[in-house]
C-alpha cells in the first residue's frame, strides 16, 4: 500500500509501506475513508518530544495519523460490535483493551503505558502505525472504535476521533457549568472545539485568545469573543473588575499560554491544559497557590468522550463547522503538512483522502 511515512523530523514522504495484518483476533483492518492532520502530529515533524520518544533523533520509521474514518474489510475473530462493510471512526488512541482503565474509555491511562509496554496514539512510532495510508489496523476494536451514526458528517466523524473530543475534555476537566465565563487560549482544531463545547455545557460567555487572526475571528460564528493574546489579560481583568474568570482551557500547553492561565482564572477557578507540554517548559507553581487553582493536564480517553458527545453533535449543540479549510490527495501528503505547520493561507484543520 502508499501511505505517509516518518522519516525524520520535517520528512513526511509519501511511499510504499507493507500493508497491515490483523495480529490480535481483537483487531480489525479498514480501507481509509478520510484522514486528518492533528496538532500532536506537529511534534515528530518538528523533533519534539512526547513522552519518552524524541524525534530529534533517529527513530524507526513509521506511518503517521491518528484521525481516521474508513469501511471494515477484515476483522478479527474476536471482534463482536462491526462486520465487514461497516463504516467507522476510530479512536485516536490506543491501549492494552484488558485493563480498567481501557473497558471504560479511557486508555490514556493504560495501565500497560504506565508500565511502559505500549504506546498510547497511532502514527506516532513503530509499535503502533498510523492511519496517513491506504489501509489501517484498528487495535481492540470493540473498546476504540464506532459505527459512524447516521446524520454525522464526515466532517464530524474525523472531529470525533480526537479533536472535538478534546476539547470536550478540557471543558469536562475545567468543570465549565452553566454560567461559567470561560477562556480558551489557542485556536487551532482543539481549541475553538473546546470553547464550542464550552457554550454546549451552559458557559455564559467565551473568550478566545489566539494569535492569528483568521483562526481567531472563527470562533464568533457561535458567540465567543476573539481577543488577542497581549490584549487578553487587560480585556478579561476589566470585564470582571480584577476578579479573573471561572475556568481557562489551555489548548497550546506552552509555559506563557499556561501562565497566562492562571493570571485569568479567579481565584478558586479552575485551569485544564490540553497542549502537549513539552520537557523544557518550566512554570512556578506559586501565584497558582495563592489563588487556590486547581490545575488539570491530561490526555483524553477518547472513547470515553463518545457517550456524552454523540448527543451534543446530533441535536446540533455542537456544530463542528468550518473547521477544514483544506482538502489535499493523499499523496501530496508532505505538502499538506508543510501547509498545515505553517498556518498559511487561513489553514484550520486539513482533510486528506486516500
């Protein structure tokens, strides 16, 4: 099969690459529909760090992505919720599927990645290739992955798989409740999710901070107040007399962005960090405690997301809109990604189809 292959930081290439085969009977092979570019992509292709893996330095090669849909062509002998034909989404991430943590959707804390023994995404090392291809193994089937229901869009499936579902889990780990005023600093993908899902969860009203304009300006289609990040601070001290506001969603995971957190966030509120922090950013924890904030960073268990989300995007309480602004060919997979780490041209969120 083609897929996009990790060849070093900054070298996504479009190659041949084996095809899969089902090697647990929990598992099952999809012909891939549509796939997506995600921010967390970004961190090998710039030889970043994510935990224990740099790819700053020579890794075994691998295919990228994680933001799959696709149609069932195999499955495995195990496998009990879909059947050849079926069209699904798969969960981002991945653990052993035997552990507690795994059966009830949330194997971002696998007990087997605590211990070292497997990855947790798809696309981002050898042990679990990626779905940038052709054809794409989808591991525990049953436990992370879903038929994709009727009236959900494309669009939407591919949010589901890891975006949206992020970004609900910063409202869920922020504890936004009805009349909660809400910032969201950083508005790629998971950021201008997390503050649509924050006035799905009852927020009064949302702040968005973030830097490039066309990314910003998006999130006033349902409401939200764009502001500039030097202007955040200033803007969101006024309009709340010096009180700060009730929750922050950090979707960037930088130590200013996460600095800038707390100084917004009351004292009492409540901050949840979704960005993937890298090792070298440090930040005093001192002003936090004396503001008495509570701090939440954490990877989502995707499938975990899926019961309360599915509703929400249905009824059109989360829209999903106008998120992807860019439709490339697979095989042009390496100018996609050179497009999408840029942010040229008004760039959001990339569709990529085989």
């Amino acid at each position: 099969m083609k897929a996009l292959v990790f060849n070093g930081p900054g070298q996504i290439i479009y190659e041949d690459f084996p095809d899969p085969k089902i090697d647990d009977d929990r598992n099952l092979i999809i012909q891939v529909k549509k796939c997506s570019i995600c921010g967390s992509d970004l961190h090998p292709y710039h030889g970043d760090k994510i935990g224990r893996a740099d790819y700053s330095k020579p890794v075994e090669k691998f295919c990228t992505g994680h933001e799959i849909i696709g149609e069932v062509v195999e499955i495995g002998k195990a496998v009990r919720n879909h059947k050849v034909g079926d069209n699904i989404l798969i969960e981002g991430g991945v653990g052993c599927g035997d552990c507690v943590n795994c059966r009830k959707g949330s194997a971002n804390i696998c007990t087997a990645y605590a211990q070292g023994r497997i990855g947790t995404a798809y696309g981002l090392s050898a042990k679990l290739q990626g779905g940038h291809s052709e054809y794409f193994q989808v591991h525990n089937a049953d436990l992370g992955a879903m038929k994709i229901p009727a009236g959900i869009s494309d669009e939407q499936a591919i949010l589901l798989t890891d975006a949206l579902a992020t970004g609900y889990y910063g409202v869920k780990t922020a504890r936004v409740k009805a009349g909660d005023v809400v910032g969201v600093i950083g508005q790629g993908p998971v950021g201008l999710m997390a503050a649509e899902s924050a006035y799905a969860a009852g927020a009064s009203k949302v702040y968005t901070i973030e830097p490039n304009e066309a990314r910003r300006e998006k999130s006033k289609r349902f409401g939200a107040i764009p502001l500039e990040p030097e202007m955040a601070v200033p803007t969101i001290l006024e309009d709340t007399k010096r009180l700060g506001i009730d929750a922050v969603i950090d979707a960037v995971g930088k130590a200013t962005t996460i600095k800038q957190a707390i100084k917004l966030a009351k004292f009492g509120g409540r901050v949840s960090i979704l960005g993937i922090i890298q090792p070298e950013a440090t930040l005093s924890l001192y002003y936090a405690q004396m503001k008495s904030v509570t701090i939440h960073a954490g990877i989502v268990g995707i499938s975990g997301m899926w019961t309360e989300l599915l509703p929400l995007v249905q009824h059109g309480k989360i829209k999903g809109e106008n998120v992807f602004t860019h439709h490339f060919d697979l095989k042009d997979g390496a100018e996609a990604y050179r497009v999408f780490e840029s942010q040229d041209d008004g760039v959001m969120k990339i569709m990529m189809t085989p």
